[in-house]
C-alpha cells in the first residue's frame, strides 16, 4: 500500500542506504575459514585449546578480534579468545 504513494524503489533504496554492510574480506584469508567451524564453535564443556593453536597461526586475527568485539559476538573463538576471554576484555574496557 505504501509502495503505491512513493516512487518506484524508493522505499527499498531508502531502506538500503540506511543498512552499512562491514568489510569482512578479511575473512578469506583466515585460517579458520579453511579449517572448519566445529573447532572453533564447540559444544559446551569442549576445549577449545585446538581453536586457539590455530588462531595463534593466523595473519588476521587481530581483525577477527576486532569484529568480534565491535559486533558482540558471544559465541565461539574468535581472534584466539573464547567467548568468557572476550567478555573479561570487554568488562576491563569500560
């Protein structure tokens, strides 16, 4: 209904412009990306000794952190911290 009193698209570009996508380019060249998402979102309970080895290894992981921080991920490793490792960094923070 609405779409009939705006011009053609409006509504979508409008509603596009708004929504800012992040880079995430980065994520290609991450070691996780070729390893597997099972290391690095283990079930409760699970080491994820092996998660951090291969974070450890990885050239990005400081934009891994970085996105994971700004974007308040709350599951999984992400740039070599564990999700109770992120939160402590972000409490410290503040």
């Amino acid at each position: 209904m609405i779409e009939r009193f705006s011009p053609s698209g409006t509504l979508l570009s409008m509603h596009t412009e708004m929504i800012t996508t992040p880079d995430l380019a980065w994520q290609e060249e991450a070691l996780c990306a070729q390893t597997g998402a099972d290391f690095f979102f283990p079930e409760p309970g699970s080491s994820v000794r092996d998660a951090k080895r291969i974070c450890a290894l990885c050239p990005i992981r400081s934009a891994c952190l970085e996105y994971a921080l700004i974007n308040d991920e709350r599951f999984g490793v992400w740039g070599g911290l564990s999700e109770k490792e992120r939160l402590a960094l972000r409490r410290t923070a503040h």
